[in-house]
C-alpha cells in the first residue's frame, strides 16, 4: 500500500520504518504511536531524501527533544567551523539541528549537514531567498519563496519554518497593538517588510495550498512559525501573539488535511507565570500539534547567561505541555555562538527537557535520576561519571580538588552525610576525628 507521508500512513494504518524505531525508542506500542501521527499531536519529522536519519518522535507522551541552532553569516562565514559544531552536536546525541544560514553557499553547507547528520535537520527557507536569488527582498516573487522551500525539500530537509501566520489581518493587529520591542523574528520580520513593501498579502498564506503539495511531496513537516513572538516579556502573551496563534490553528488544519505534518513554534520571551497558560492555550487553539518553544527566556535581563534564563523557562515549559525546546546559548543577543557556547547551551537545554518530563510524568523519566541517587548513596564515583549528564565536566570538577577520604569529595570530607549514615548503619565507628 503507498503512502506519501507518515500522516499518510498512520491515517491508513501503515506502521513506517520511522515508526518502528520511533516506538521503540519511546517504549510505546506502535499503534499508540499510529494513532497519535494521524491525530497531528505526533510528528516524525523524515524528508524521504534524508537517507541517513535515526528518526525521533515529536509530541504528546513523548520525551521532550531539543533542538541546536548553527549555520553561517555574513560577519562570521566559516563553513568547516559550523561543520564542527555539527559533529559536536551529533556527538552530544541532540536530536535536532538547524541550519540559519543566511549568506553565501548556503546550498553548499546545508547538503554537507543533511549528508552527515543523522538526527532531523531543520531550515528558514526565507533566509535563503535572498542570497539564492541575489534580489532585494522587495524583488523575490511569491513563486521563487516556494521554489526555495521545494530546492530545500530535494536537499533532504526535515521540516521548515514558514511564517504563514503573519498575514495581513494579523499585522493589521499588530500595527493597532504597539509593542517596547516590535517583531523579532527574523523569518517573520522579513515577511511583513514583504508585506509591506509590495502591499501584497503574505506568499506563504495566500500560496499555502501550493506550499501543502511541496511539502507533501518530500513529507517535510511544516513548522509553522511565530513571526509575533514576544522579544521581551512586556510583549508576552499580547493581542498580535494571539492573533497569529489563531491563525496558525487553522493552518494546522489545513495541512491535515492534506496529510502534511505540522509543528507549532512559540515564545520567545515571557514572564516566568504566562508560561503554564500560553502552553494550554497553544494546544487548545492548535488542536493539539507539537509544541516547538524557544526558551521561553523568563527574564530580559541576562546577556551572556541567557541559556540559564531559557532552562529555567523551558523546564516550566516542556512540563506544561511544550514538546520540543530550541536551546539557547550564553551568546544569545551578543555573537554567533562558539562550540563551547553550543556544548554550554545543549546541557542547559537537556537539563531542561529532562527535568519537564519528569514534571509531566513521563514513565520511566525518573529511572535515570534515581540510577544516580543510589550511585551517590553508594558513593560509586565511577557510576555517578558514567551517569552525569556531562561526564567530563563531572570527573574534572571532582579530579581537580582531591578529599582525604576518597570516598567522600572536598565539601564535606569525613563529615559527608552519605559516607557517615552509611557507616552508622551497618554498625561502624565513623571516626571523623581519627585516621
């Protein structure tokens, strides 16, 4: 039986390749996981030209993913570094990468990350316009921004972000709703200049049929993207947020219908008590698709420590409902990051995801932690390393200060709770004082 895309299959009953190794990642049964794809609240992001992929689910019942942002500019062009990043990334076993490139051989670059990367490879195809077709933005046509996004789908892109949301009703309500930091987004941002400058309606909205068949062609899954979120928790969770939300709802629906999958992007900035609502409020008004959030950045105070601010949101978050976590790296708002930004900003960020499946009860999400709790109650060092999230960083912070007992570490030395409970216990002096 033939199926264009793994909605496609699941709709017909058809467990994929994908499939299989997708339910026995997650421990779920595979008609679980049918159910859930042909639903639209799972997605497995696979273009069938990404021959290489080891396929990972996105959604509901499933562990929260992350995703790591690399690719090359204009003032930082150096292909061979971010291809090292991507071998850092694949290595720190992330389950997601995009590429931003926005200048130069972007082509080029993007086909050695599909050709060596097994996890789900994610692009802005708009970014891309530009150089592609070296044209003002004002000069691309509606036909060359699809033209762009199917070149991305031959490449063997996994899913895109398409700022179809940013429609005119939907600027019309952000130029009544003013806000402290306007649009960030930079897709969305590069859409309603669009927009503007050609007093046309958005190519990606008023195309999104056409958009649905490119799509459906490859099966890329479409991640619909939040050109209105919020760059400061003033402008969180406001009426162009919303708006664009409502219209991102129905765009799910449409490309259901045509068997295409869907991801929904979000927040961006906002404070620490809209999280829990804005997590609700996506599912409700996206009929229950994937969750994709950058962050959510809790504060807006923090440059340089911004992987921290987006941790703390993205635990909040992916315990709330949010499916899949952008990371974000200490070099947020100041430089394009370095790999050690990039190993710095993939920790927090797995951190993060862990620690909101936990809060949502995932099963079998606490077995690691409490793997770790009786290494330490055993004070098996060697297992505590092989468990940590970062063994590196774990073995050299305990290697680089030395206890006189070498059971215990420098804090506490003999007066360790774990080594004199221990002892107690089994009915021994804990000579603290005494050799």
């Amino acid at each position: 039986m033939n199926y264009t895309t793994q909605m496609d299959a699941a709709k017909k009953g058809i467990v994929t390749k994908e499939m299989k190794i997708v339910a026995q990642k997650e421990n779920i049964s595979e008609q679980v996981l049918i159910d859930k794809i042909a639903k639209g609240t799972v997605v497995i992001p696979a273009n069938k030209n990404h021959v290489n992929i080891n396929p990972e689910g996105v959604g509901e019942g499933l562990r929260t993913k992350i995703n790591v942002n690399l690719g090359i500019s204009k003032d930082s062009y150096d292909i061979e570094r971010e291809i090292e990043k991507v071998k850092v990334a694949i290595d720190m076993n992330v389950e997601s990468i995009m590429d931003l490139s926005n200048y130069g051989k972007t082509a080029e670059f993007r086909r050695k990350l599909v050709d060596i990367s097994p996890a789900m490879i994610g692009t802005v195809p708009v970014y891309d316009a530009l150089g592609f077709y070296e044209k003002e933005l004002k000069d691309i046509t509606a036909k060359e921004f699809l033209d762009v996004v199917e070149k991305h789908g031959k490449d063997g892109v996994d899913f895109v972000t398409i700022h179809a949301g940013i429609n005119k009703e939907t600027a019309d309500t952000f130029r009544r709703n003013p806000r402290l930091m306007n649009l960030v987004s930079r897709g969305g941002s590069l859409m309603f200049a669009w927009m503007r400058l050609n007093n046309k309606e958005n190519p990606f909205y008023e195309y999104y049929d056409e958009l649905l068949e490119i799509c459906a062609r490859y099966d890329i899954t479409i991640s619909l993207g939040d050109a209105c979120r919020p760059g400061a928790i003033a402008d969180s969770t406001d009426a162009s947020q919303v708006k664009e939300l409502i219209v991102l709802g129905e765009l799910t629906k449409r490309a259901w219908a045509k068997n295409v999958q869907v991801m929904i992007e979000g927040p961006g900035h906002m404070a620490i008590d809209e999280i829990k609502a804005n997590m609700l409020l996506e599912k409700r008004l996206c009929h229950g698709a994937p969750f994709y959030v950058l962050g959510p950045l809790v504060t807006d105070i923090a440059p340089g420590y911004d992987h921290i601010t987006g941790a703390i949101g993205g635990a909040i978050a992916a315990a709330s409902g949010a499916d899949f976590l952008c990371y974000v790296t200490p070099a947020e708002h100041l430089r394009l990051p370095t790999v050690e930004d990039m190993k710095e900003g993939i920790i927090a960020s797995k951190i993060a995801a862990h620690a909101g499946d936990i809060g949502k009860k995932l099963p079998g999400a606490r077995k690691w932690d409490n793997q770790m709790s009786l290494a330490r109650q055993q004070l098996d060092w060697s297992k505590m390393f092989e468990l940590a999230i970062d063994p590196v960083k774990a073995k050299a912070y305990r290697e680089s200060s030395k206890p006189e007992d070498e059971k215990s570490c420098s804090m506490c030395g003999k007066m360790c709770a774990v080594r004199n409970l221990n002892k107690v216990l089994n009915g021994e002096d804990i000579n603290i004082l005494r050799d």
